[in-house]
C-alpha cells in the first residue's frame, strides 16, 4: 500500500506550536499515536487528533488496504506555515503595534507496515551458518 493523507488547513496556531505534538507522534503506530494526542495538554493536539482519524478512514476506503488498521503507523506528519491574519494593536503615544495571528496547513501521512521477515527474527550467527551449508 502507498499511504494514505489528510489534510487540514487555516488552523488557527503557529506552525512551530503544531510541529512540538506532530514530532511526538511520527512514526508510531496509529493506536499509540491516537493515545498520545487524546492524553496531550496542548490545544492543537484536538485539531491533529482529527486529520490523524480522517488519514486513517482514508487508508481503509483504497482499494489496496490490507483490511488491518493495527499495521497502520504514521509515515509523515508536518506543519506548513500558512496565512497570516495582521492586526493592529494601540500603543502608548499615538503609536500602533502589529498583531501576527499565524495559521498553519496540517498533513499526516499513514501507511502500512511491511509484514516482518522469519529471516528478521533468527539471530545473525545462526544466518550465517545457515547460509554457510
């Protein structure tokens, strides 16, 4: 299977806050990677724990899925910076001051792990000896 994204757009935090909570969860598998979102305290933990959900309802509607969610496991995941929203804020004597509010573009990538190898499991030396006779 190739992968499956989603992607979320116009969120309304900095694409640096987003990359903290997107490096946590790279690379893991699906389940642990929901349960580090749903246990996180940052806010924008709720907006990756979505397009995480939608990535895998992606993965199961192609037709080459394999069938087992399980084996799923986050490929890629990062933040793009977005638009910026720029306001003005008044400051002492008549000055003003800008207001940057940053949004950020959201990709999380899943795919399917490769079924393990029996070579992968026997131990180095035993390979070896085997490949040997």
């Amino acid at each position: 299977m190739a992968g499956a994204q989603a992607t979320t757009k116009y969120v309304r935090t900095s694409a640096q806050k987003a990359g903290l909570v997107l490096d946590q969860i790279r690379g893991a598998n699906v389940g642990r990677a929901l349960a580090t979102l749903q246990f996180s305290r940052k806010l924008i933990a709720r907006d990756i724990e979505k397009a995480l959900r939608s990535a895998i309802a992606n993965a199961q509607q192609r037709p080459d899925f394999g069938g087992d969610v399980d084996r799923l496991y986050v490929k890629a995941c990062f933040a793009n910076q977005g638009p910026s929203m720029k306001r003005i804020r008044p400051a002492p004597m008549g000055r003003a001051f800008r207001v940057v509010k940053r949004m950020a573009h959201l990709t999380v990538e899943v795919a399917e792990r490769p079924a393990k190898t029996p070579a992968a499991g026997i131990p180095r030396a035993r390979r070896r000896a085997q490949a040997a006779e």
